[in-house]
C-alpha cells in the first residue's frame, strides 16, 4: 500500500504552530504521513522540545529529517553535528 507523503519545512522551533496549522492542511488535501523538515533546526534553542511537539501533535504518523545541502536541505554540518 502506497502512502502519500507532505513535506513541511519548518524554518525555526518557533514555527511549531504554523507548520502543524499546515500538516492539517495537508492531510484534508490527502496526506497519510508528514515530514518535518528540520534542516536548520540542530543547535537551536528549544528544537528538542519543538520537535516532540510536532510529532505528538500531528494528526498522522510523522517522521522528522534533516537534509544536508547536498541533498537540498539547508544543514551545512556533520552527521555528529545533528
């Protein structure tokens, strides 16, 4: 069974509420699953606590990524890093 993936950026952990508002926008277009994307998110400030509210408040099962500029993300760090 397929599954339909919405990928949101989400620039800061002070952009929680915007990117959720967003996910439930994306699962009434037909979303099964949303991808956090967390690029810029390793160092800052309150990421931890953001990214557990993005997951336990998402109404579909979610998964949390961070991409690398080599995969057109915005992360320019290491592995370690993150």
């Amino acid at each position: 069974m397929a599954l339909v993936a919405a990928s949101i950026h989400v620039p800061s952990p002070g952009d929680v509420e915007t990117a959720l508002s967003q996910s439930c926008s994306a699962v009434e277009d037909g979303a099964d699953i949303i991808e956090w994307r967390i690029d810029a998110w390793p160092g800052m400030d309150g990421a931890v606590d953001a990214a557990a509210i993005l997951v336990n408040d998402a109404s579909v099962p979610s998964i949390l990524t961070v991409r690398s500029v080599a995969e057109g993300g915005d992360f320019d760090g290491t592995a370690v890093e993150i």
